[in-house]
C-alpha cells in the first residue's frame, strides 16, 4: 500500500460519468516513488482525508479487495462497454445509447427472471 501525504488539487468530470481526479504529493521518498512506478496504470483503491490514518483504518485499507479484472474494469462495466459497441454497429432505431442500454438491459433481466421459478 501507497501512503503519501497529498493535495487534491482537481478534479473534473468525464463523460462515462467518472471522475478525473488530480493529486499533488509531498516529495516522495525512494520506496514511494519505485511503487508509483510499479502500480501505474494498474486499478487500486484510494483513499483521502485530511487527518493521518490511524492504525486500524489502515488495517481495513490493507484487507479491500477489487473486484475487477486484469485491465481494470468490473464485470458490469464489461457488459455496459459490450452494449455500447454492439449500439455503434447496430443501434436499433436508438439515438441515444443510455435507452439503447436500459432496452437491452431489461431484456438480459427478463430473460433471467423467466428462468425462475
């Protein structure tokens, strides 16, 4: 784990609806910078505020699992990337892709709650 002293210095909204978010660190130290080497590009957790943390909340960091796969994107954000390229090669009268995605959506819930009993 990461532990820096840091700014945030800015953020801005992209249009998938995250968040770019814009640190300033304090001078990191040699072991600090290697890992910021070794963990670019890779998904992680962050975590900011404005006191230290103390122990037992760096206990709780230190157990966080991500549920994502190697290139960083979760299962839903999977399905919902998959949906957006089937809607560009076909977009079935949609203008738009979030009622594009609530249609096929609707359809994959449907299917699966005709399966119950």
């Amino acid at each position: 784990m990461l532990l820096i002293g840091a700014q945030l210095e800015s953020y801005r909204s992209l249009k998938d609806k995250t968040l770019k978010l814009s640190f300033e660190t304090q001078e990191p130290n040699p072991e600090q910078l290697a890992q910021i080497a070794k963990t670019s590009q890779k998904f992680g957790y962050l975590a900011f505020k404005e006191d230290n943390f103390k122990t037992d909340e760096i206990e709780v960091l230190n157990s966080l699992k991500a549920d994502y796969d190697e290139k960083g994107k979760s299962k839903s954000q999977r399905l919902r990337a998959v949906l957006y390229k089937n809607f560009e090669q076909e977009d079935l009268g949609y203008k738009v892709f979030d009622d594009y995605y609530n249609r096929k959506m609707e359809e994959l819930i449907n299917h699966f709650k005709g399966k119950l009993d």
